[in-house]
C-alpha cells in the first residue's frame, strides 16, 4: 500500500452548525469548493472539491457528542495556485469572525516561494491557506 494513501476526510468539530456554516459556507466556496451535504439533524456539513468524491472536509458535532475544543498543534491548510487568492481567503475568513494568526506573506523557513496566511475558526480551529507558487 506504500503511496497509495490519501486523505479520505478532514473532520473539525464545531460547537454551534449555523455559525459553522456561516463561516464555512463563504470561505470554502472562495477556495472552490462545493457543498457535498449538509445534515443540520446530526449536525455536520462537508465539502469537496468539483469532480472529486474525495477528500471531504467536514464540520460537526464531535461524535462523542461532548463539546468541542480546538486542539493545540492541529491544523488544515488548504493549497490554492495563486497567492492573491491566499490574500482575499484571509481577508474573508476575519470578515467572518475568524482570528488573525499570521497575515499573509512569504515564509521563506518553510521555502522561498511559501507563500501563507493562518486564522482561527470561530470554534478555534486553526486553518492555512497556502500557496507554494513562485508568483
């Protein structure tokens, strides 16, 4: 199975489905993906991207049905082509309630062309998006 792998689904707990959705909704349509479901009754909603089953990004109640709480260390970074596209995902995300945790900029620690912004949900989440083009 060596290189064979890939993610199925990326799951962050939310604490409350209808502002999960009012942020996500915007946000993962600006990145171009699209809404496979959402099931406010368990609740969760996913995306994907257009053509593609897989892999789902997810948000939902925690399947233990505890409350939610952001872990320390993880993180989802979204790759996009273009680093204008980095500019106005972090600019919509805070004009969504999210949380600044880097502007975006180059990183050259990671490698000359990283190119990245961070935020936190309004659960605490935290999320990148990232462009790893020269230009």
């Amino acid at each position: 199975m060596r290189g064979e792998a890939m993610f199925s689904h990326v799951h962050l707990g939310a604490g409350d489905h209808s502002r999960a959705l009012a942020f996500y909704r915007p946000l993962m349509e600006a990145l171009g993906w699209e809404l496979k479901f959402d099931e406010p009754e368990v609740p969760w909603a996913g995306w994907k991207q257009p053509g593609a089953d897989r892999p789902l990004f997810i948000v939902g109640r925690p399947y233990d049905g505890g409350p939610h709480q952001p872990g320390n260390g993880q993180m989802v970074a979204f790759q996009v082509g273009r680093r204008e596209l980095v500019d106005r995902c972090h600019a919509l995300a805070l004009s969504l309630g999210a949380t600044d945790e880097g502007a975006p900029g180059l990183r050259p620690h990671y490698h000359a062309n990283y190119y990245g912004a961070y935020f936190r949900d309004p659960d605490g989440n935290k999320l990148c998006v990232c462009c790893h083009a020269a230009v």
